[in-house]
C-alpha cells in the first residue's frame, strides 16, 4: 500500500498527471508511520518480507548471470523501488550489493525510509525521492531492474503505470510487479478477514473492483512491452505465521518480466 492515484489534466502538487487524493494521504501516512515496527500494524508484511526477497534475489540473479550465493549478489545493478513506502524492501536490495533508488509520493514516508536507511552504514547511500514513475519518466531515469510491490492496484491507471515502469528499464531489464488478485477466495482473506476481522491493515485499503488479475497482469505488461518470464504466489500458514512461494496464485501473487529491446 502506497498511493492512490487520480488522473487529472490540471494538477499543481508537482507530482505530473497523477496525484494522491487528500483523503488518502492522511490515511497512507498515519499507517506508514508504524512501518518498521515488526510487532506493530504491518507484522504481516514483515513477515511476507523474506519470502518476497528471497524471489526477488533468486530472480535478478538468474536475470543478469549473477552469483546466488555471493555475499552481495546484485552488486553492480541499479534497482528502482517504485511506492517504496519506510523503505522495507529497499534496504535488503541494497544490502546485496545493488545502487537502489527509491521513490515514494508521500514525503513523510520518504523522510521515514531516509532516516531509517541512515542508522546503517550499508543502507545510507540508498536514494530516495518524492516521486512517482510518471515523474522519473520525464527525467529520463534508466535502471538495470523496476520493482512494485503491492501498489498497482492502488494505480487510477494501471495500463499507464506498466507502461511508466517499462519506460524506466534498460532494454532486456528486469520488471518485478506483486499484487493481490481479484479473486472470491482473495476478498475473503486479503479484504474481510486481513482488514475486518484480524485488523491487519486499515479497513478500505483494497477495493474489490480495484484488484488485478494475473492474467490482465500478462496482458498489460505485454502491450508495455514486457514479456512475462514468471509468475508465482505467496501464500500465508496461520499456525506458523510464515509465508512460502508457491504456484497457487489465487491471492497475493508475483510477476517477473523482462524488456523487450527497443
């Protein structure tokens, strides 16, 4: 959960054709204030966080021909964190070697990831800007791999988004995409139980109609010129409270694809 965007002609935050409701940026910046407290409000996410990572470093390794099992595997690659939030996937990314930058349309989130980052010496050098894609875009920023975790379906335009995301990749990079699916056993356990009965997230964070299929996933990142490489789901054990990869993607899911040249 990052942002929420509404197209307009006219803005005038200086955040380009996208901006963050009002509402929504109350919302978004009091949840995020808890964000690094792994016994607080995002546990769950905390949580999903190592599953999340361990995918991703297994992914770009194989993508660019890196070492798995080196100390610092994506030494050498220049990662974009798009809806970066208090910077909890951003950090690890840089931790194994990469130049991360990330990008965050709530500025408090970005003072918050930008302090946190500080406190350790292999973490300070992450960049971090009040952006979004569509900004970067216009900048010209190129990067070896673009990942959004869990901010597409909060996107007015989520055609639009891939499209920006794809923008940002060097030809042949990588792009790595999480959402929830728009499926019956997803607002069972990601809407009522995660926000109305166990109180993990604010209730309203999803909207049914706002979730993503994996397969207009595909199709987006395809007329963006992205060729999907794979897919796979995480899933949650309520008696260990852990989460595993695995192929069933009927809920939260994960979608790796790589640029096609220009």
């Amino acid at each position: 959960m990052s942002w929420i965007w509404e197209k307009s002609k006219s803005v005038g935050n200086g955040l380009g054709s996208f901006y963050l409701l009002p509402l929504e940026l109350t919302k978004v910046c009091d949840a995020w204030m808890n964000r690094w407290d792994s016994e607080g409000p995002f546990k769950p996410l905390h949580l999903m966080n190592p599953t999340r990572v361990s995918f991703i470093r297994s992914t770009l390794c194989r993508h660019f021909g890196k070492d798995l099992h080196s100390a610092r595997p994506l030494e050498g690659l220049k990662i974009l964190d798009v809806g970066c939030g208090g910077g909890i996937l951003a950090e690890p990314l840089a931790r194994m070697g990469a130049t991360v930058t990330g990008i965050d349309a709530v500025e408090k989130n970005i003072k918050i990831a930008g302090l946190h980052a500080g406190l350790d010496p292999q973490t300070s050098m992450i960049e971090y800007h009040c952006a979004t894609a569509e900004k970067m875009v216009e900048e010209g920023r190129k990067f070896d791999a673009v990942i959004s975790l869990e901010v597409i379906e909060h996107v007015a335009d989520p055609a639009g988004f891939c499209k920006s995301l794809a923008a940002l990749a060097v030809p042949d990079g990588a792009i790595l995409i999480s959402t929830i699916n728009r499926s019956i056993r997803a607002y069972a356990t990601a809407i009522v139980a995660a926000e109305y009965l166990l109180n993990w997230l604010p209730r309203g964070t999803h909207q049914w109609t706002s979730l993503i299929t994996p397969e207009e996933l595909v199709l987006m990142l395809q007329r963006a010129s992205i060729s999907v490489q794979e897919m796979a789901g995480f899933v949650y054990n309520p008696f260990t409270g852990e989460w595993a990869l695995s192929d069933d993607v009927s809920v939260n899911f994960i979608a790796y694809g790589a640029k096609k040249n220009d």
